[in-house]
C-alpha cells in the first residue's frame, strides 16, 4: 500500500528484496499506477521507477504510458548500473510520454539520493 516518505515499512520492504534474473517492470508499474488512480485528485501522481533498466517484458509501455498521462501520473525513471548494461531509450521514452516525467542515470549512492530528491 502507499506510505508517507521516509515510512518504516519502506526499508522494511526494501531490505527484503532479492535478485533475481529479470526486472518484472510491468506489473510494478501496473501496481502503482492503480494504487495512485483510487487517491482524490488532488493527491500528488508520482511513480519513481527504480531499474536496471533491463525489464523482462518490453511490450506494453506506451500504453501503460499514455493510461498514466490520462490519470495524470508522472512517471519518472532511475536507472542504476552501468549505462551500457541499461535499456536507456526504452526508460526515456517512457517517461517523455507522461507530464513532467525525467529519466536520470545513477551510479553511485549519492547520485541516487540526488535523483530521488529531484523526482519528489
């Protein structure tokens, strides 16, 4: 469900993650973008994609895209890792289809932390 920044459960959840061969993007962008479509209007429409940029399924992003620009939600891409390991275009086009949505490229932890900050 949705917290409030800085949330106990956040690092709960984000210490509880473990690798695994491919980044299931589509469904965790599904996942926010019903969670933000149920909250009044006025409440802000922010999804931060946190990637390797290396999703297992690239199909279904501009529709997923465009739905978000017609709820008003602001997608906004991190990618992590090293850029040539990274699907860059395909986290840039998705984001340029919504309102307002960025894409940044980080490589340390302070980068990230950067990026973050700028994406709230």
């Amino acid at each position: 469900p949705l917290t409030k920044p800085g949330h106990p459960k956040i690092a709960q959840r984000l210490n509880g993650l473990r690798l695994d061969s491919t980044t299931k993007l589509n469904p965790g962008l599904r996942l926010s973008m019903n969670l933000l479509q149920q909250r009044p209007g006025n409440f802000l429409r922010n999804v931060v994609i946190l990637t390797d940029g290396q999703p297992n399924d690239g199909a279904g992003f501009d529709d997923l895209a465009h739905e978000a620009r017609l709820a008003r939600i602001t997608i906004h891409a991190v990618g992590v890792g090293n850029p040539g390991d990274l699907d860059e275009a395909l986290l840039r086009r998705l984001v340029s289809l919504t309102v307002g949505g960025r894409y940044q490229h980080v490589s340390t932890l302070a980068e990230l932390a950067r990026a973050l900050r700028a994406a709230a």
